[in-house]
C-alpha cells in the first residue's frame, strides 16, 4: 500500500510529495523505501539528497541501487565521492547505476575509477561505464576504449565505439573506419554514427559504400552520418537510397540531403512515398528562412496547377503549430498587404506557403 502510494506520489510529480516520500526513505519496507528513492529521482528533489546518499549504504542492493538512481537523475555533485564508492559494491546492478548516475552528473573525478569498470565481468557494468566516458567525454579514457575496439566481443566493439562518438576525438578515426567493414552490422553501424559525429571527411568514400549494406541499421547509420558531414560527394547515392525497401532509411536519407542543403529536396515534395514528402516538406521549412533555397522552391512549386488553396491564415497557423516556424511578416495589417508596393510580394508568398501545405497535406 504504502509502495503504491509512493508510486502514485511520483506520477503528480510535485515538490508538494517530496516531505512524505521522504519519510518513507526510511520506512521498514525495503521495497517501499526503494520506490521512494526511485520516484525523488523522477521529481528531481534537491531536498532528498543526504538521506538518499545514506541509503546508498542500505543493506538492500535493490534499495542502494536505486538511490544511485535518484541521485544520477537529480544530478548531485555532492553523492559524487559516495557513488565513486558504490562503483566497488559487491552487486553489479548497483555498480551499473552508480557508473550511469557519474555519466550523468559528468563527473570528471571519477574517470580513473570507471576506467577500472571497463574490465569488469559483468557485461551491464561495462556497458554504462563505457556510456558514463562517453557522456562525461574523457579523453584520457580514449586509449582504453580504442584497446577495446579490437576486442574479439562485438557488443564490446560497439559500445566501445559508440563511447568514442560521444567523445569526438579524431585520434581513433583510422580505427573506426577501420569497424565499417567489421562482420558485426551493430559494430559497423555503431563506428558510422562515431564518424558522423566526428565529422571525418575522410571516412565518407566507405560510408558511401555502406548505404548499400545488406543490413537496414547500417544503411541508416551511414546516411545519417554523411548528413552530418554534409559530404556533397554523397549526393548521388544518397538519391538512390529514396528507393530503399525500409522506410526509415528512406527517411533518412531525406534528412541527409536536407542537412548537405541539396536541391534534390525540392523535387522531393511529389514523391510518391508519404513519409519522404512529408521529410521533405519539414526539411524546406525549416530553411525557409535561408534566401538560398527560397527562389528554386518557388519554381518548383508555382509550376504545380490544379490545387485546392486553404485559407491564408490557416494555413500559416497551421505551419506555425506543425513546426514551430513563425515569420512576423506574413501577418501584416489588410491595408499594408494593399498597399501597391507590398500587394504583389505578398501574393506570392500567400501562393507559396499555400502550396507548400497542400504538399504536406498530400
């Protein structure tokens, strides 16, 4: 009952919860206190803080793991020393969650100790350890991570990576590009997100390559990747890759151009896929406010005939709401839009926007 009570307290998540979830920290009920813990977590409740740290020396691993929890959630500098320690506890979910509460508070003291929890044998302990390096972008762990790149385990070489991609240093992209032709397709896909992230022109010629994996996760990675290196040289297949059989490498390949800033977006709002019209349309809009992409939109779009027009101030609202767009000048005052200077311009922007809509509509 009391359990549930605490559950319910967190739901409301209001500060208002915080003095009775408090008590409960030290209620008789392991479980109870350990629900408590997890909902001050959610609340976020500075307040909770010593008592919580306190319950990190519980005699319930469940209850100290989830005081490790709260803490990472509430981001306290001052459980760090007490959370360097639970990185030894005797249980490996609790050393699991002290390491991710470290990443999140990106405690930069504690990077020798969850170091050493890259060699534990627990496989969850090694993996938020890896993904805390990440998260706090410790360079000195580079070294270790790049070790672990060879490593004969495919979910160490990808964790490994996906740590490195995090951390953005350019010393392990011959490494990396060295994993887009590992046998693992989660390694690969893993080591072509760290490279996008990167930004290594250097890796682009392979990551082309790999838009055309036999596995969809790869293809995907590899897209994204070259969108955030913005290589023009990928154009071409990336055009290819809209024919892809997954939809969501469609997508992203869409988001890819967007990113390289193409023209081949724009003839992408007749598509015959909904979800690529759809990227296309969002991708435009967001650049509406870039005068390079304005002119060939509007060719494009005015060359259209036969569409069923909305309402002006519809359809702005509408563009407005979808994606959080909003340009002053197109609401003017009815005698400014009249005005003989301001009449023309503002009609074709009218026919624009109209356009554009009907297209995200489709």
């Amino acid at each position: 009952m009391r359990s549930r009570a605490a559950d319910t307290l967190g739901e409301i998540q209001s500060e208002t919860a915080v003095p009775l979830l408090i008590k409960l920290l030290e209620d008789e009920d392991s479980y109870v206190r350990s629900r408590a813990a997890d909902t001050l977590g959610k609340i976020q409740s500075e307040t909770a803080v010593p008592l919580l740290i306190k319950l990190l020396e519980d005699e319930d691993s469940y209850v100290r793991s989830s005081a490790a929890y709260a803490l990472g959630e509430i981001q306290s500098e001052a459980a760090i020393p007490h959370l360097i320690q639970q990185l030894e506890d005797e249980n490996p979910n609790v050393r699991s969650r002290a390491a991710d509460a470290l990443g999140k508070i990106k405690s930069e003291t504690a990077v020798p100790n969850l170091i050493k929890l890259l060699e534990d044998e627990d496989y969850s302990v090694f993996y938020r350890a890896a993904d805390a390096l990440g998260k706090i972008q410790s360079e000195t762990a580079v070294p270790l991570l790049i070790k672990l790149l060879e490593n004969e385990d495919s979910s160490m070489r990808s964790r490994a990576a996906d740590a490195l991609r995090q951390i953005k240093s350019e010393k392990v992209v011959p490494l990396l590009i060295k994993q887009l032709e590992d046998e693992d397709s989660y390694v690969r896909s893993s080591a072509a997100y760290a490279l996008g992230e990167i930004k290594s022109e250097t890796a682009v010629p392979l990551l082309i390559k790999l838009l055309e994996d036999e596995n969809y996760s790869v293809r995907y990675g590899a897209a994204d990747a070259l969108g955030k290196i913005k290589s023009e040289a990928a154009v071409p297949n990336l055009i290819k890759l809209l024919e892809d059989e997954d939809s969501s490498v469609r997508s992203r390949a869409v988001d890819a151009l967007g990113k390289i800033k193409s023209e081949a977006v724009i003839p992408l709002l007749e598509h015959e896929d909904d979800s690529v019209r759809s990227r296309a349309t969002s991708i435009i809009l967001s650049q509406i406010g870039e005068p390079q992409i304005l002119p060939d939109v509007k060719k494009f779009l005015l060359k259209l005939q036969d569409l069923d027009l909305l309402d002006l101030l519809d359809t702005i609202s509408s563009i407005q709401e979808c994606f959080q767009y909003y340009d002053p000048t197109l609401i003017q005052s009815e005698a400014t839009i009249n005005a003989p200077e301001n009449k023309n311009n503002f009609m074709e922007q009218k026919r624009f926007y109209e356009l554009l809509w009907h297209h995200l509509m489709m």
